[in-house]
C-alpha cells in the first residue's frame, strides 16, 4: 500500500529525500517557494508546487491531515520551520517531522510540536565515528528499536557453528545474511553452517550486546 508524504522545502536534502520516497513507490508531494527548484524536481515525484508554507491559507488547501507525515527541510530559515510547523499542527497533520541544523533549535521544536527532529549532520557524523572505531562492526543503524549490523566473525567464534554460538538464545543476537568470502550472500536458513574468519554476518539485536559480541 503506497503512503503519501508531502517535503517542505526542495534544498539538496529535501530534494533528495523527496526523490527516494518517490522512488519507493510512494506518494509524494514536494512543495517550495522556489519555483526553479519545484521546476525541477516535478518530473521526479507525484506533484511539485510553488507555495509559501508559512502561509496558513496554503496548509489549510494542502489538507494536511491527508498525508502519512509532513517533513519539513528549511532549516536554514528558523522561523519559517517554526511557522510552518504551528500551522500544520492546527491543521491536524498527524506526523510532522523536522528537519534541523543543531540541538538547541531541536529542543525548541520539539516543545512547539514536532513528532520528531533530524540532524542529519551530526547523525552521519555519530555513525562515522561508531563505525571507524569498530573493528569486526562494519555498518550499524537503529531499526524500530533494535539495530541491525554488519559484522565480520571474529576469531572466538570461528570454526564454530550457529546452531553451537547459540546468540539468539544467549545474547538476543539474530543472524540473518551471511557472505562467505567469494560468494553471494545468502539467507541463513541452516544453524548448522560452520563460520569462519573472513565471513561476514549481518545480525539483528541491541546495540550494547552486538558491540559485546563483535567489537574488538
């Protein structure tokens, strides 16, 4: 079931992030108050308007309540994100995420309403950081609550089978893919399969346990 989303503001993130909800096969209505930027994107997503959505007339023909969530991408305009941001609330859109360049400006939109407040910046930063420092760990996200890692077998374990490790039961570790070196990776369907070094694994579980598991 497609969901619809409508991107405030068409800079290089909103762009972007327009474009790959589109690409997914989603709904999306991509709004600016730039007409070249909406020029140039309205053959990439569902609909692309010229607009002021610091206007409450405008939010109000949106429908706003109509979408699956609202993002809104000015943060180099503060107070239009705030502006915005309180229009959409009195209008009833049900899920308002915003975009933002630093924690004071988070707090503050988080206290006016937003559901939730990104930094891209400072997350792609965090996650640099956290992956440079890890050896076995090569790529770690947070998905609904837990997070799935790609990690490469480290020495205690090779040689030993799933099934043997037994994470799932010990640390609440679930394999899911793994690549063994020259091959594709494949679905762990067998618990019986044997790891070695070398072999890359990508697992499902908290963050603390995995880093127990596989940072060296």
């Amino acid at each position: 079931m497609k969901a619809s989303y409508a991107v405030f503001g068409l800079g290089g993130f909103g762009s972007r992030l327009a474009e790959e909800l589109s690409n997914s096969g989603n709904n999306v209505v991509a709004v600016d108050i730039d007409s070249e930027l909406v020029l140039a994107i309205k053959d990439s997503v569902t609909e692309a308007l010229t607009a002021d959505v610091t206007n409450p007339d405008v939010i109000r023909e949106l429908d706003v309540k109509k979408f699956d969530a609202v993002i809104l991408c000015m943060s180099t305009h503060f107070e239009a994100q705030i502006l915005a941001l309180t229009f959409l609330k009195q209008e009833g859109a049900g899920r308002v995420i915003v975009k933002t360049n630093n924690p004071v400006q988070k707090r503050i939109l988080m206290r006016l309403g937003a559901d939730e407040v990104i930094e891209p910046e400072q997350d792609v930063a965090e996650r640099l950081a956290r992956n440079l420092s890890m050896d076995n760990i090569r790529d770690m996200f947070e998905f609904k609550g837990s997070f799935i890692a790609d990690v490469m077998v480290p020495d205690a374990m090779s040689g030993k089978s799933i099934k043997e490790l037994d994470l799932r039961n010990k640390y609440n570790v679930t394999v899911l893919l793994l690549k063994k070196p020259g091959s594709g990776i494949e679905t762990v369907w067998n618990p019986d399969v044997i790891l070695n070094v070398g072999d890359q694994l990508t697992v499902i579980g908290q963050e603390k346990a995995i880093m127990d598991l596989f940072q060296k």
